[in-house]
C-alpha cells in the first residue's frame, strides 16, 4: 500500500494510520503477512512527508551527489530509512535511477544524481545500500530510465524515444549494474511512451519486451516490478484501466498502481480476477507474481513483534522518533545540516562578488539589498497564503527573513528590499529599488521552463551595469564588469543560467528552495562558509579566479602563442621539385622514434614501399589536393611539411555517368554549386635541427588560410584515418608534452576520452580458412546472396540511404570516410585486373536491391595508396619462389584488403551477421581468384574495425588485432570561428 501526500499531515499522524490499518489487517482481514507500506521520500522538495521537527530533511539526490561523498550518501540515506522504518514504512519508492540529459531536467530534474551514467551509479549504489541497511525494501524507478524523455504536447505523455539498443547502453545501464549488485528489492516502470520499441503500447509498463524479456530474461531481474499508477489520462481513454490492469501484469508487473479513486481499484480488481477465471491471464504469471511478493512478505516483522500486547499494543501511542532516540536523532540533524552546507554550489564568481557583506558600509547610511523572487508553488502544507502577499509569495519569506536579520546585521545596519517578480515584467517600482541598492539578487526556478525568467534576469543585469550586446556571446569568457553586483541563485536546475558566462556577477545553484537549503545559501551569500558543491558531472569552480577585465587578457596572449614569433616563407609543395626532400625529411626525423619499437603501434618510416605508396596518393591527388613546404631555395632542403587533404561534400543523390573511355564517374544529382568541402591536416613535420623557430607555426598558419579563406572548409579534423599515414605512437600527439604544447598554441585541444578507436586486423593462413559454421548457418536461414558489383547504380542508392541514416551507430565522419573510400573505389571498377578494386554486394533474396556492400583491394592495386603502411603486415617468409633464368627468386608478397561494411539501415536488426556474411564472401573471393601459379595470396587485412562488441565477431571469422588508429584527434566545425 502505498501513502501519498494525500494520507500525510505529520508524522504523529501517519504512524497512527499505519498502526490502525495493521491492526485491521490482523484482526478483521486475518492477513496472513503484516501490510508492506511504501512511500516516495526521495529527499529535497520530493518528500511526500514532511514535518522537519519529527522527521529529518534532507537534500535530493542530485545536491547530495554535488557534495561528492559517497560515504555520506549512504549515512543520510541508512538515516532515512531508520526513521521512515520507525514510522511503519516498509518500502520506499527509490532510488531514482534515471539519467538526465542537461537539457531536459523538466520531468526528472534534480531527482537524478546526475547527468552521467558513472554518477548515477556511484551514488544510486550508495543510496540504496543505506536504505537496504537501515531495513527497507528499495525500488529503483523509473525503468528503463527516463532521464531524457520528452512531453509529447499531443498525448500530455512522457515519451521515451530510444531504441531498445540504446536504452541497453545507456538508460538501463545503471539499473543492470544495482541488479548485479543485489541492492534492488524490486523496480518501478516509468509511466512513458516507447514508440520505438512498443509502439503499440501506451506505458513502458505495459511493454513485454522491456520487462519480460530485457529485465527479466536479459539482465535476470527477478525482483517486483510495480507499474505506474494506471488512472493516467492517455491509457485511462485509449484502453480503460481494466485492460491496462491485464497488460500490466502481462508485461511482467507483479503490483499495479491504481491510487487515487475506490471505483477504479475495484474495477482493477475485477478485472484480475476475471482474466484469471477466463484464461485471459495465465494462472502461471499470476503464481510467479504471487511467489515474488511472497518472498519480501517472508522478511516482514511477525504479527507478534508488531503487537506483543495485541489490542493494548494497538491503542499505545508510540513515542516519536525524536524522543525516543534523542542521540539518534541529533546525529541525523548534524548530517542534514552537512549535507546542505556541502550542496550549495558556486557554479561561477569571476568578479569576487561572494561575501555579498562586503559590500555593506559601516555608515550611518543604511545599504539596500534588493531581493527578487519568483511566485512558486509552497513546499510545507503549513505554508497559508496570506491576504496580504501573491500566491506563492510566501515561499521566500523566510530566506528574506534570515537575510535580512543575519548577525552581520547587527555591525553593519541593510535592509533586504524583499519582492516578487511575473511574467508581467518589472514595474518602475523595481527598477526604483534596484537603483538604489548596493546589491542584488534574483532567485530562479526552471527557467527553460519558464522562460519569462530569462528576461527579466537579463533586464536586471542591463539594470546592473550589463551591455545588451554580451548576452548574445553564449558561453564566452570575455566579461565586462557590472556598475552593481547582480548574485543569480537557480533554485532547482542547476542549468537555469549553466551556460550564459555574461550574464550576472556570480551564479549559484541549491537545487531545491525548502528552508534547510535556503538557510545554508543565506550562509554562502554573507560568507559563513563558502560553496562546497560541484554541480554532477562539470568542473568545480576552483576558489577566487581573476576579475573579468583580466580574462579578456588571457584570450589575447592564447592569441598570441599562435602567432607565428618568427615569418618564414611558405611555399605551394611541389612533387617534382621536392619529393626526394620530402623522403629525406621524412626518413631522417622519423626514424629515431622507431628503434626498438618493431611491436608497438605506430608505423615503420624505414620501410621503401611506404614511400612508393605515398608516392602514389601524392601523384594521383597533384591536381585536387595541395600541400605546404619551408624549404632552403638555394640548396633545395627541406626544413618542414605540412599535408593536407580536402573533400568536396556535394549535396543531393549521386548517380553514375561514363566518360569516353566508358569509365565510371560519379557524380552529384544537384547543380553544381550546391557543396561544400571538409578538410584534414594529416601531418606535419619540421626537421630537428629547425624546430623552436616558428616553421611548424608558419607552415599552421598557412594551411588553415588555404582551408578556411581559399576553400571555406565547414570543418577541419587535426589527422585523418583516409588516407592514413601515421598512427598514434608515430604521431606524438598524447605522450610527448612539446608536441601538445604545441599543438594547444595552435588552437587545438585533444582530449583522449574523446578520441575514437579503430582496428586494423589480419587473418593469417588463408589457404585453411574456412567459413564459421555459426555465420554458415545463420547466412542460409535470412537468405542473402552476395556477388560482385559490376552496375554502381544501385549501389549508390545504399550509399545515399546510410549517409542519411539518422540512427547509425558510426557518426557522420565515419559515413563521409566510407562514402569518400567508395566514391573512389567505383572509379577503379573498370580495371579487370585481378589485383585491382572488387566491390562484393549483398542482395535482398527476393528483389535482389544492394542492401550490403564492401570493397576489396590487394597491396598492388590502386586503392592502397591511401594505406602506404600495407606491406608491415607481410609475415616474414610470405610469397612464393619461382624459377626466373635458371634461378629462384622470391616474389613480391600478396596482401588482400577489406573495408567499408555498409548495411542498409531498413535492415539494422540483421547488421551484424550481414556485415560478417560481407566479411566472409570478400575472403573467400580474395582466396578463390587471387591464388594462381603466379602469386599466392596468404594474408588478408581488414582496416577500420569499430572498436565495440562487433570486433569479437570478427576474430571469430579468423582476424586479430595488429594495430590502431584514431579517426582523428581534433574536430572544428565553424573552423573561421575557432582559428579568429
């Protein structure tokens, strides 16, 4: 049973209730097990008991995970539950699982613990730990994690709108882990939409697949699910409430909430009972339920222990908690008073505007501090309106109260000018008041919600001295300082003001506005303590910083690093001129890095068919790709290189048109001026004896003007994985500090969480390959053929479809490398060589439409230009002896190269056996028609493996890992901005 606000006026008062309807339950019910009692006491304003003078209060969770202790978690929570447990409560509805995305905190909110999957983790285990140890049962909600739900306006029902995959990575994951853990008792589905995995049900909790089969089957859960209440207006008119009921518990619900209305329940009943004696709803479900109640009943108190005395037990008052546990008691107090110290969150200060009492006067002049809040909802039941004040108006009454008679007060007389604000706007009454006041605070409450709040705190800052014009500078950190300081404290989300820098003199956060919160902020603001807590998952403001007219400062000496202190000439890189000192460059300051470092991951610059290859790429792109050298024109060296590469990204659908030799040419479906281009700068080198002088700047400079004034580039990668020329130990990026150094001055910022992993594998010993059984099998149950792409056209259909795949699990870069990596191969379609580029397409069995590609190429062939480290993969001994005028010499080796699995989206449910089936039919091509009495082929590498769960399923056709790459290292989008 569960007990709302509804059923509470004070603690007093709900114990009795309890205690009577237990006796009740005994006595004219004859229950075999006491009633398990459940509550919502999530904490902060969420409680739905309050009475701060017999039951502690205590912060939400997402104040309690910004003070970042964990052990204090737990305490406060054990805390909790020992004084609901006192009250007769048995259950408590928590803890809140869900991870909130920062932009839609308006269902969840400060509920959460976080914004990430790691803090809601680290402190949901804690809670529910503290809450299992001080003795009750503990229900995470709300399943499968609604953190990042939206209101859809139509229905006025939360809807969840991930795919089932990506709620198994990311919304349920902290519900597996506390699973794993054994800290939940049972899980409480959201009452949300899941159009994308149920579209056909109103309520998660009506979904089978989400309950049945992902929490019980697959992560084997086998705890209570309670459902949400079903008395929900879009399930009420769509189904009825009976038929909810049957869902419900078909789903998988073991308790269905129906809350509010008798009738209701009674039809809820009914209708169980019904489906039941109809065969509607197998008597085993029902059973199953029955046994997993059955089991928490069996770890209830005795009727015995509850009342020894029986009837005289029942009409005891029982002492309160308070009383008959004082020690207890005053220990809970001290955490709560703790736990609000450390919540309160600075989230920005650069003006040193906190103490705020330093701007009080010792005069005989009283100061003025201007106090605007909103008009919300009051927390406390005892909160009565007042003829006198607005709706709501009484709910900052009390912080006034406790600003305003601070013991500061009592050496510096102030008055603290208390009134509220509307979306109506200010009146010139309070443009009158906050002229004439040394400071001024404005309180917030979801103002993404309420967006008139935005405008009136940014009239205020105008009031304070603001420039109109910087509130357009999102997230910029060149402040002007304000003529009054203007304190923003956002009362809940934390996000209210999180990213406009330029507004305000300092911003805090206190994530919920009962009075235990809003006492400890009046502590922060007249410098009792400072701000100890650090918003979940952000930076924590360190301390004082400098005042904003210095910050303008820092951003002109960053300005300045970039700057090239030394000009040397840079010129256009020509092949003919400057290849052989590009190779000597090359050769002579890479080669050190490379001694003794044969296993590790980078590429071998001594090998010579690395420059051929280079050669080739260099070659081939002279008139479409441009590169920059510092060189010595007299004696023709080389002192640094910088390449680039750029792609022309053409709008609208491709389809192929021949030229006159009948060779494929792709081309855009759109007028020609309809692109853009992207580029990369994929390596730079500057010889040892030159560095420290500003050639690696210059030769910088000189490629971002090329990309960014000469070409427009809407964006611009440091690195590129096409073509791929160095890997990570060859590159210096992450471990040799000069080069970062160097890197940062540039403008660049690499962050190696961000950094996105690739594989290159290889399959030895071809000639005993084999196809898997398990991916045998599999291909002759869905019916695939696969064959060689001879017509481009229906091809580029599938290019065009994934490109515009808005659910891929491979971002936009990885598509355009693929899309770029076919754009070339199909130019090469009409070479018949047998080392040349193949393309394998899988066909729909019955229309036979491309719903699956992958290219093919060998080391000989045109394509491994853009992979000039192919031949390092060569085992030693490989190739073949062949007689050559009365002698043996060995032949140059084989290599066989696979990459570019596309799936068609429309099949995403078989992507993985698809994208092995490719994998399989390119190997076994690669073995059939490469090995003749020339030269066998006996190695096959596979380049740009997904560094996820899919990379398992390719070492089971054979592969294992060689090396990695990095896409790249840096990402700009809107480059002329970044590099100003």
């Amino acid at each position: 049973m569960i007990l709302s606000r509804k059923n509470a006026v004070s603690v007093a008062q709900m114990s009795k209730l309890i205690k009577d309807l237990q006796y009740i339950a005994l006595t004219e019910a004859n229950y075999e097990y006491p009633i398990m009692f459940a509550i919502d006491e999530e904490g902060g304003m969420m409680n739905s008991l309050f009475d701060p003078d017999y039951l502690t209060q205590y912060p939400c969770a997402m104040a309690l995970a910004s003070t970042g202790d964990t052990e204090l978690v737990y305490e406060i929570l054990k805390a909790v539950a020992i004084e609901l447990k006192k009250i007769g409560f048995l259950i408590v509805l928590g803890p809140v699982l869900d991870v909130v995305t920062k932009l839609s905190h308006q269902l969840v909110g400060v509920r959460s613990f976080g914004t990430t999957i790691e803090d809601v983790i680290k402190y949901g285990s804690q809670c529910a730990k503290g809450l299992q140890d001080g003795g009750l049962f503990t229900v995470g909600k709300h399943f499968p994690g609604m953190g990042n739900a939206t209101v859809d306006s139509l229905l006025d029902l939360p809807m969840i709108g991930d795919s089932l995959d990506q709620i198994k990575h990311f919304n349920s994951v902290p519900f597996a882990k506390l699973i794993e853990q054994n800290l939940l008792d049972g899980v409480s589905a959201a009452g949300c939409g899941v159009p994308n995995i149920s579209p056909d049900e109103t309520h998660a909790c009506l979904s089978p697949i989400l309950l049945n089969q992902y929490l019980r089957q697959d992560l084997k859960f086998d705890g209570i699910v309670v459902s949400e209440c079903l008395e929900m207006d879009a399930l009420y008119h769509s189904l009825g409430l009976g038929q909810g009921v049957i869902l419900a518990i078909s789903a998988g619900c073991d308790l269905v909430m129906v809350c509010h209305d008798l009738n209701l329940q009674n039809e809820a009943i009914e209708s169980l009972q019904k489906a039941v004696d109809n065969g509607n709803l197998d008597e085993e479900i029902v059973s199953a339920s029955y046994l997993r109640v059955k089991r928490l009943q069996t770890q209830l108190p005795k009727w015995s222990e509850l009342f020894p005395k029986g009837e005289d037990s029942a009409k005891e008052v029982d002492k309160l908690f308070k009383y008959e546990f004082p020690d207890l008691w005053a220990k809970h107090q001290k955490l709560s008073q703790l736990a609000y110290q450390k919540s309160i969150t600075l989230v920005r200060d650069f003006n040193s505007s906190l103490p705020i009492s330093k701007f009080i006067t010792s005069t005989d002049k009283t100061d003025n501090i201007v106090l605007l809040t909103p008009l919300l909802n009051p927390v406390y039941q005892s909160q009565k309106e007042d003829p006198q004040l607005y709706t709501g108006e009484q709910v900052f009454q009390k912080f006034g109260d406790l600003l305003s008679n601070h013991s500061i007060s009592k050496l510096k007389p102030y008055k603290v000018l208390h009134t509220s604000y509307t979306a109506n706007g200010l009146t010139p009454l309070h443009e009158s008041l906050i002229e004439n006041s040394k400071v001024v605070i404005i309180l917030t409450s979801e103002a993404s919600r309420n967006m008139y709040q935005v405008g009136i705190v940014k009239y205020v800052s105008i009031l304070c001295g603001a420039n109109p014009n910087s509130f357009n500078n999102v997230g910029s950190s060149a402040y002007i300082q304000l003529t009054k300081p203007l304190i923003i404290v956002a009362t809940l989300s934390p996000y209210d003001f999180f990213y406009s820098k330029s507004i305000g003199s300092a911003y805090l956060c206190c994530y919920e506005y009962t009075d235990s919160a809003l006492e400890k902020l009046v502590g922060v603001l007249m410098g009792d303590f400072e701000a100890g807590g650090c918003i979940p998952g952000e930076k924590k403001f360190t301390g004082k910083t400098r005042k904003r007219k210095l910050d303008s400062v820092k951003i002109e000496d960053d300005k300045k690093n970039s700057i090239p202190k030394r000009r040397w000439l840079v010129d256009e890189f020509d092949l003919n001129r400057d290849w052989s000192g590009l190779v000597k460059l090359w050769k002579n300051n890479t080669m050190d890095a490379d001694v003794g470092t044969i296993n590790n991951n980078s590429i071998d610059y001594s090998n010579d068919g690395f420059y051929k290859k280079l050669y080739g790429l260099l070659v081939s792109s002279n008139k479409s790709q441009m590169h920059f050298v510092v060189r010595n024109s007299s004696l023709n060296i080389l002192y640094g290189v910088i390449l680039t590469w750029v792609v022309k990204h053409k709008e609208g659908g491709l389809q192929v048109e021949h030229d006159e030799e009948d060779e494929a040419v792709v081309k855009s479906k759109s007028p020609e001026e309809s692109h853009h281009f992207t580029g990369s700068i994929i390596y730079l080198l500057v010889d040892k004896s030159r560095r420290n002088q500003s050639i690696g700047k210059n030769l910088h400079a000189r490629a971002l003007r090329y990309l960014i004034k000469d070409l427009s580039c809407k964006q611009i990668t440091l690195g590129s994985s096409l073509p791929l020329l160095f890997f990570p130990e060859n590159s210096n990026l992450l471990q040799h500090k000069k080069v970062t150094s160097f890197i940062q001055n540039v403008g660049w910022t690499i962050k190696s969480e961000d950094l996105r992993k690739k594989f290159i594998m290889i399959l030895n010993d071809m000639e005993n390959w084999l196809v898997p059984k398990k991916i045998f099998r599999e291909l002759m149950i869905v019916g695939v053929r696969f064959d060689i792409c001879s017509d481009p056209k229906k091809l580029l259909k599938l290019i065009d479809r994934s490109m515009n795949d808005s659910e891929a699990v491979d971002n936009i870069d990885d598509r355009q490398n693929i899309k770029s990596l076919y754009l070339e191969a199909i130019k090469h379609l009409g070479n018949h060589s047998s080392y040349g580029v193949k393309i394998i397409i899988a066909l729909e069995p019955t229309n036979q439409s491309v719903i699956g590609s992958i290219i093919l190429f060998t080391n000989k062939s045109q394509l491994v230009k853009f992979f000039p480290f192919i031949d390092e993969c060569v085992d030693e001994g490989s190739g073949v002896s062949e007689e050559k005028s009365g002698s043996y010499v060995k032949s140059s080796p084989l290599i066989g190269c696979i990459i570019g699995p596309i799936i068609d989206p429309l099949y995403s449910n078989l992507t993985e056996i698809f994208k092995y089936g490719l994998i399989c039919s390119g190997i076994t091509f690669l073995k059939s028609s490469l090995t003749d009495n020339e030269v066998q082929i006996n190695q096959c590498v596979m380049i740009g493996a997904n560094n996820d769960k899919s990379i398992n399923g390719i070492k089971e056709i054979g592969f294992h890992e060689w090396k990695y790459y990095y896409n790249y290292y840096d990402k700009k989008v809107n480059p002329e901005k970044s590099f100003k």
